[in-house]
C-alpha cells in the first residue's frame, strides 16, 4: 500500500493540512456544503476530569448561571499570539502577527487550541486572562488528523487547568457556552446557546479556500462561533469543557462546529506521561453506517463503523493493530469499551480517547454473531 493510500486510513483508526477521510461522511445541508475555519488577528500534573459516577451534561443552566459558568472558566481561557514570516507581493520579508483562543488543560501548561491558530507561527506567545503574558512557548504536539495543536508554556507552574467533561454523553438540545479570549477587540467573548446536532461531518477551507480540511464526528452548536473564541472551549451547564471550537458556516447564520473533547483525551494524557504525543490507531478502512448504509449494504445493525474498502485492498492494513486483533473485512465495530458508535461518537473519536499502548475491547458483529475483540491501539504516523 502506498503513502497516498496509507493516509487514507484516518479514522483515528487508520487548520490547513488536506486530508481525505476513509470513511463516508454525510455532509450537513447536502454534499456541497462548505465550512470556514475561523480567522484569528513532561508534566506531573494529573487531568481534571469529573468525579466517578458525575456527568455535568445533566446539568441546565439557571437564572444568572451563565455568568458563573463563563467567570470561573475565564481564567483557563488564554490568547494566543504568533507571529509569522510573511512575503510581500515585492518579495519583501516581513513579521504579522495574529491572535486565536487556548484552554489552559494543566496546572503545568498544556495549552490545547486549534493547528490552524499556530499554523506558519515561527514564535508564540501565550497571555492569561489577567495579562499575564509568557513568551517561552513550544509546540508540543499537533494532531495529524484533526484540527488540534497542545503548546507548553516552559517552567509554568499553578496555572488555572479547566475541567474536561465527557463529549460521548452529549445530548442535542443541551445548554452550552463558547468562551474566547483572542487579544484584542474580541477579549473575553461569550457567546450561549444549544447543541443543534452531534456526529457533524464537514469540510472547512481556509479564509482563500485554497486550502481545505475534512473534519468529522464534530458537534455543531447555535452558540456564535467566531475570530474571538477558535480554538477556545465548548462549556457544559457545569463548567466542564466539552468541545473546542473551531469552524463556522460561510453561508448560513447561527451554525458553529467544535471538536469533541473525548477525542484528543489520548493524546492528553500522553503527553502529559512521557511529554510527546501521537494519536492513536488501528488501521482500517471504513463506512460509517447509517440507515441508508445499513439498507444498501444489507447490514444486520442501524449505527457503527463496516469494515469495507472499495478498493482492491483489504479494509484492515497488513500489520497494523487490527490486524494483529484478528478484525476482518466486513466486520462491524458496533462500540469501544461500550461506548457505543452513532450514539457516544464515531470510532475515530472514540479511539482518540485512549492513547498508543492502551488495550481496549471492541464490540463487533461478525457473520451475524456478536464478538469482543481486545485490540491494543497503535501510533498513526504518515
């Protein structure tokens, strides 16, 4: 299998970076809709995340309970300023600088924002939401398959980390809050509403639409998504973050989309293991299903991922972790450790969930008949 064919394989499983999903995607409004990302002028410490048996996607916002959620989760939201080398229509070398949105995600910080919000920046500067400003930033890793990038401010100690909800117990119709902190005129913007929609697949272009990225499994919400909070957190009622923000429609008022925060949890804890991150793998070719899928495939189940390659090679990559499990073509994968696929996310999101080394057990429907197989999960690397 060649390099092109290889990075076919993206279902987390297999901004500005093009990348062709293997799985089918069914695109909001019809297939010729089109998205825009916005614009935008190792560690000790353990992940917040709730306590056992809590899920803050319960909870509703109350009368003045808006403005409680957005203050006490102000101070993990930071600005983000890069600079970046730019040419002149002369040649002319020259510095512009620009500004997006992170969420501080530890104590020691880890900054998660968007790849496309760093994306060309030869310096970084991080600025907290009292004005704290830090200048010795780092990359620290980029998700090749999503729009995600993690910074790392050096020698950062006691910053204010967010809490981190569960994105696969989202519901539509669940109240939520974005938060920005892009420096300048769109300081410290929050804007409310609901999930409008779950499993969203898109694909978002650059300011020029020259340069596009497939994006998938993404929560689309009426809360105004815009230049002052990309890359900064999706909230719950809770205060738990539960998405990223990152794109808006072109063309249609009131639809914003972010990254579920369930998906770059591996990546997360990764890092803050061993300081690097890849994400995580198992290598296939799939078909989301759907009913219409089900229907033109004769599939026994409504929802999960089908193992199929229209091409003339296998769905399962020779050599990767599933193939190591003993998956087949043609087998479904109905859920992950019992998250179940269609309804906690797709298995890309899933997957991305826990990191490379991690074992976990699938759920799938093989020749009719219900199996578990117990897979570890892989590095993806191009």
């Amino acid at each position: 299998m060649d390099k092109k064919e290889m990075e076919k394989c993206t279902c987390g499983c297999g901004g500005k970076l093009a990348i062709t999903l293997s799985s089918v995607a069914i695109v909001l409004a019809g297939a010729s809709a089109v998205f825009s990302y916005l614009s935008y002028q190792k560690a000790s410490t353990p992940l917040t995340f709730l306590n056992s048996g809590a899920d803050g996607n319960s909870v509703n916002f109350v009368e003045g309970s808006i403005a409680e959620v957005a203050e006490k989760v102000a101070e993990s939201v930071v600005s983000i300023v890069t600079s970046i080398k730019s040419t002149s229509y002369f040649g002319q070398s020259y510095d512009s600088s620009a500004a997006g949105t992170g969420v501080i995600v530890t104590e020691d910080g880890y900054i998660l924002t968007n790849k496309h919000v760093i994306d060309g920046a030869n310096k970084i500067s991080v600025v907290l939401d009292d004005g704290t400003t830090y200048e010795d930033v780092e990359v620290a890793a980029v998700d090749p398959l999503n729009d995600i990038a993690f910074l790392k401010i050096k020698d950062a100690t006691g910053l204010k980390a967010a809490k981190l909800g569960d994105s696969k117990t989202i519901s539509v119709g669940q109240q939520v809050v974005a938060i920005g902190n892009a420096l300048g005129q769109y300081q410290n913007t929050v804007t409310s509403g609901i999930i409008s929609g779950t499993g969203r697949s898109l694909t978002a272009t650059d300011s020029t639409g020259s340069m596009a990225e497939q994006l998938s499994d993404m929560i689309q919400t009426d809360a105004a998504i815009n230049s002052g909070n990309s890359g900064g957190p999706l909230v719950n009622a809770a205060g738990e973050v539960i998405g990223i923000n990152t794109a808006t429609s072109s063309t249609a008022e009131n639809v914003g989309f972010a990254i579920p925060i369930s998906s770059v949890k591996g990546m997360l804890n990764q890092l803050i293991e061993t300081g690097k991150a890849s994400r995580s793998y198992i290598g296939v070719y799939m078909v989301e299903i759907t009913p219409e899928i089900a229907k033109n495939y004769n599939l026994p189940v409504s929802a999960g991922a089908y193992l199929y390659n229209s091409a003339a090679y296998s769905a399962i990559v020779s050599g990767s972790p599933a193939a190591k499990a003993g998956l087949k073509d043609k087998d479904i994968i109905t859920a992950v450790n019992g998250a179940k696929i269609g309804v906690a996310g797709s298995l890309s999101n899933l997957i991305g969930e826990y990191k490379p080394g991690d074992t976990v057990q699938l759920t799938a429907v093989r020749e009719g008949k219900e199996i578990a197989v117990n897979i570890e999960i892989g590095a993806y690397t191009k």
